[in-house]
C-alpha cells in the first residue's frame, strides 16, 4: 500500500461529538433568535446596536468565505471536539495500535492452537479414507472371486458394498479438499499476521517518539499559523497517517478474528467417527472463498486455493509449521504512509 485516503473528520469519532455539537448549536441559535425576536426587532431601531450587527454579519461573512478563515475555525472547532471525545473514546492512534498488538499477539496463539487441532482432524481423515480404499479393493476381490465362483449373492453384496465405500470416500475426500484450504490459510494468515505484528510494533517504537517531537514543535498555535498562511500541516497529516494505519490493521484485524470464526465453526462441525459434517461449517468457507481480495493475504488468496484444489500439489502435514522471518531487506509495509516527510 503505497498510499491511503485521508478519512472525513466526520466519519471520525470526533465527528460524531462534532455533528452533536453543531446540531446543538445551530438548534439553540434558533431558539434564541426566535425567543429575543421582538427584542432584536426593537433594538434595529439603535443606530449603534444596528452598527455593531452589521459589523458582527460581516465578520461572520468574512469567515464563512475566506478560505484560510473558515479552515481556521474549522480547525479549532475540530480540535476542540478531538479534545472533547478522548475524555470518552480511545483516539490516539499510537494507543490503539498498541491495542491491536495485544489482540494480535492473543489472535496468534488461538491460531496455531487451530493449526494443531485442525492437523489432527486431517491425519485421521486420511487415515480413513486410506483404510475405506483398502476395504474398497478387498470387496472388490471378494466379488471376482464371487462371480469366478458363480455365487451371485455374495458377488452382488460386496459389490454393493464397495460402491458405498467408493460414494463415502469420494465425500470424504472433497470434505478433506476443504479442510486442506482452511489449513493452507492459517499458515499463510498466521504467517503474514506475525509480520503485521512486528511491522506495528516498529512503527509504534518509532513514531511514537517522532510524534510527540511533532507534537511538541508543531503546537496548536503554530498549526492554526500554518493554516491561516497555506502551508500543509505536518501535525495533521502525520496524525492522519498514523490514523489510517490504525484502521487498516483494524481491517486486518477483523479479517483474521472472522476467519478464526469460520474455521472454528468448521471444526465444531466435523464428526468423523460418525462421518458427520455440518453444512454451516462448509457454507462460511465457501462464502470466505468466494468472496474478493484478502487484506491480509492480498493476491496470495487465490494461489493459495489453487493449490489446494491442484492433486499435484500435495500437502505434507509433517512440515512444522513455519515461523515467519523478515529478511534483511524487509520494507515496513507502513512506510510509505510517511512519504511527506
């Protein structure tokens, strides 16, 4: 990701206090107007009042249409509703990405508790359909034998029978197909989430104190002085860039948290000593797999699938699973975000 769209201060939870408060106001001024209406019609007859109203409309005009006026006030009443919503709501952006290590870091330990459990579904599932393909070529002989014999019987029975292992197998092996896509993808996810991880935390140790150096040269009033002159404002636009990493590891975030949901429901559903598989487990990874693009996986979705859909490609359950490692010309995938600096 190499850059991202600044979010509306409106879709912001400052911008909900911020649409309150203007709601408020704008319904105050109005009761206000309404309630000293005779009051304000009699005081127009006061040269001196009527001078001061002008002068106050004029001001008003002046702000709403002066460019460099109105992204001023704009900014202090942003601001101050910044300032109002931290009483109540988490907004700076370093403190919840720290958040979103620790869910990570508890997201990552469930998963490869999933891995392991899902492993062992897997080897017993082989083994029953190695063992139900063993029973198929002895029903099979046994009913050549039959016919060699001429008992008719006894062919029609192990016949029967092997064609009911051969329809059972053919179930288990799609069921095993499925469960060989769900074991691919938490390797990967759990793979690239270990990554995620350490790229927040570097991001975290080393903004943190850029911001607060930010922060502390870039004072509210120097911020206000840069607006009012045209000049970008490096606060703003580091705090937005920090706030658009936060919401995309928030997306990441909920991807993987859904994904552990979907292959625990699938699991849940999996009964192999009776060979019974809950169509809820199946559906939610069907649906996963139809739908687009990853945020975590990106384009490695769907080689991932492909894979698992490839008999060529054949999964070796033995392998450990693998522990991620940045190489030395790792490139934080949060760069770029700072490219302004």
């Amino acid at each position: 990701m190499t850059e991202f769209q600044q979010k509306s201060f409106w879709k912001r939870p400052e911008g909900v206090t911020g649409a309150i408060f203007l709601i408020a106001i704008i319904a105050g001024l109005g009761v206000l107007t309404v309630s000293m209406l005779p009051l304000l019609i009699g005081a127009l007859k006061n040269v001196f009042v009527l001078t001061g109203l002008i002068i106050a409309l004029g001001a008003l005009l002046y702000v709403v249409f002066d460019p460099r006026m109105r992204n001023l006030v704009g900014y202090m009443y942003k601001s101050l509703m910044r300032s109002i919503t931290s009483l109540f709501v988490k907004v700076d952006p370093i403190a919840i990405l720290k958040g979103y290590v620790g869910n990570l870091e508890n997201n990552l330990l469930e998963m490869k508790k999933q891995v392991g459990r899902l492993r062992g579904q897997m080897h017993k599932l082989k083994e029953i359909i190695i063992n139900n393909q063993k029973e198929i070529r002895s029903n099979l002989e046994l009913a050549s034998e039959a016919r060699a014999n001429n008992k008719q019987n006894v062919m029609i029975l192990k016949s029967r029978k092997a064609g009911r292992l051969q329809e059972s197998n053919m179930r288990l092996e799609d069921f095993y197909q499925k469960m060989e896509v769900l074991y691919r993808v938490l390797n990967k996810m759990y793979e690239n989430s270990q990554i995620l991880k350490e790229d927040i935390q570097d991001q975290v140790m080393v903004k943190e104190q850029e911001r607060q150096a930010i922060h502390a040269g870039n004072s509210a009033m120097r911020s206000a002085m840069s607006i009012i002159q045209g000049d970008p404002d490096k606060r703003a636009l580091f705090d937005a860039a920090m706030e658009a990493i936060a919401e995309d590891v928030a997306g990441k975030v909920g991807e993987m948290e859904n994904f552990m949901q979907v292959s625990s429901k699938f699991m849940e559903s999996i009964d192999l000593q009776n060979g019974i598989f809950e169509e809820e487990g199946l559906r939610m990874l069907e649906e996963w797999e139809q739908k687009g693009t990853s945020l975590i996986l990106g384009e490695e979705k769907s080689s991932l699938l492909r894979q698992a859909h490839d008999s060529g490609d054949v999964l070796d359950l033995q392998a450990p699973m693998k522990q991620p490692l940045r190489d030395a010309g790792h490139k934080n995938q949060y760069d770029a975000f700072f490219d302004f600096e």
